[in-house]
C-alpha cells in the first residue's frame, strides 16, 4: 500500500491536534514520525501514533508542555519537557544544543521528564543542517538482558550520529544499543513472523525466536552478544585497529587476535576481518562477507552471505 507523503502528514498533524497539540508542535511531531517511514524505518514511523494516543489517554503525555531551561552553562543545559511529546522536545533541546555550539564550539543539553522522541537519527541530523556534528541519544524502559543474564536491567537505548561531509552525502548512524530496536519486533508481530536467531530470549532466559517473546515476560539480547554490521563496516572503511596493527596493506592478521565467543549472532551484512576468530555455534547473518583467513568451527551461515574463502 502506498500513501502520498502530505496527505499522510497531514492526517498525523490532525490526530496531534485532537488530542490537543498547538499546530505548530503537531506538525512538528507528524513530521519527525512520516521522516521516518521515507527513510523506510517503519518500526519508528506512523506505526507509533497509536503509542502517544495511548500514552496521551493514560495522563503520562502533556500535549502542550512549557518546555524550559532548568540549568545551563555556555556549553550546557538540563531542560525539563514538562511530559511532553518527546517529537517535540527533542528538536527544541537540539536547537538550544546547536546555538551554544555556535557560540562555545560545542554543546550538549539533557532532558528530563519527556517521552519517546521517534527515530534519534532526526534529532542528529538537524545539527547537520548547521554544518554541524550531531548526537542524539536516549534510554529507555528496562527490556534488555546483560550477557548471560535473564533479568531485564538495561534499556534499549538507541544512539544517532550525524556528520557533515561537505558536497557528499552528510554521515549518519542511528542504531539501538541492543540486538535489535523494540519497534523491529512489533513489525514482525504485526507480519506473523519469527524474529532472527539472536534477537530474544523468552522468560526463562533461554534463545526462542518468537516476536511475542517480551509481551510474554521474554527479554531483548544485549549488544555485546551481538557483533554490529554498523561497527563492522566503519572499522573497515576507516581502518580502526580493533585489537591489532593496521598496515598499509590492511590489517596484520596475526597480530589482530580479536575472537567472537560461542553461540554468538553477527548482523545482517557484517565484514568479518582478517584475523578474527569466531567461536562454535555462531551464526552469521544474511549478507554477510567473511574475509580469508578467518578460524571458524561450526559455523551456521545465513544465506546469501559471501564466503571469500573455502568452508572447513
């Protein structure tokens, strides 16, 4: 189903509006959610309105905050959000970020009492429409697992960078700090569909692959179980040293001496380096490229990843 870009906006605007929104911060929240579904980040789009509805009818939402500077410095500033739409919030905040930095050449402000701000990548990107580095990022309700654990204690806590990079496309990263962002699993919900080895844990702490899983008292797997495609590709495009010397050639195999442990899910188009050796039973996803030289034993591949050197 296709819906013309305005005409979907404007809907947004106007269920904003009802729930009492002043038009300006209506439009403001619709737009921050229908960037999203252009970006193609569905989980974080449209899909959400529902959410603010809810959380709007529960007496957990002000639509007409009086957000406000609690603290500041030259460079700093705490501002309170006045239970506020976070679609709302978040850009005011980026913007009283952005003016300090043009003035002290950097700044950063926190915000409390404010509510989920849409994709971080909006928030991040706005500092680079001032030619500007941008960084936004946020916590979020405990539904995430430490490694080995089976009690929810961490957040998903999603992270946006957003770098200038003169006439070529500006830079942006925007990812959650887990294997995956809640809303990825409430499309699968919506599709029927399991999630990918790695995702979740149910309740007892034990893999399943059931996108339920945490409406039934299952848990989010953290990041450090999960070797990030992001992290992966920005290492080899910049030639981070990740535990080894880089040479002009590449990097030094045997010095390197990076391991990914056992039973361990490695995202969706990752680049596995030279040198790095990956433990039994881990999985590697769909798209991937394992590099030559990389030990490896019992691996399962997801298909179609690209194996660049012959399989044991």
């Amino acid at each position: 189903m296709k819906a013309d870009y305005q005409r979907l906006s404007d809907f947004v605007c106007s269920v904003f509006e009802a729930i009492g929104c002043p038009a300006e911060d209506a439009a403001l929240a619709a737009h921050v959610l229908v960037s999203a579904d252009a970006r193609g980040i569905d989980s974080h789009g449209v899909a959400r309105l529902a959410g603010y509805v809810r959380l709007y009818d529960h007496g957990r939402l002000n639509p007409n905050p009086q957000v406000r500077i609690l603290h500041e410095s030259p460079s700093t500033a705490l501002v309170d959000g006045d239970r506020g739409l976070g679609l709302v919030v978040a850009p005011k905040a980026m913007e009283i970020a952005t003016q300090k930095a043009a003035v002290a050449g950097t700044g950063w402000v926190a915000v409390q009492n404010s509510n989920h701000f849409g994709i971080a990548g909006y928030h991040a990107m706005k500092a680079v429409e001032k030619d500007m580095i941008g960084w936004a990022m946020t916590h979020a309700a405990p539904l995430v697992t430490p490694t080995f654990s089976r009690e929810k204690l961490l957040g998903i806590n999603p992270i946006a960078v957003g770098i200038p990079a003169l006439n070529e496309p500006a830079f942006l990263a925007d990812f959650a700090s887990t294997a995956v962002a809640y809303g990825k699993l409430e499309i699968l919900q919506r599709k029927g569909l399991d999630t990918p080895a790695g995702w979740v844990q149910d309740k007892d702490g034990n893999p399943c692959q059931d996108a339920f899983a945490i409406k039934n008292g299952g848990i989010v797997i953290g990041s450090n179980r999960l070797i990030s495609q992001n992290v992966a590709l920005i290492a080899s495009n910049h030639n981070t040293e990740m535990g080894g010397k880089i040479s002009e050639q590449g990097m030094d195999t045997e010095k390197c001496g990076i391991v990914i442990g056992d039973d361990v899910w490695i995202g969706c188009g990752s680049v596995i380096l030279p040198g790095v050796s990956i433990g039994n039973g881990a999985v590697v996803g769909a798209g991937s490229i394992v590099t030559k030289d990389v030990p490896a034993y019992h691996i399962a591949f997801g298909n179609p990843a690209t194996i660049r050197r012959p399989r044991a």
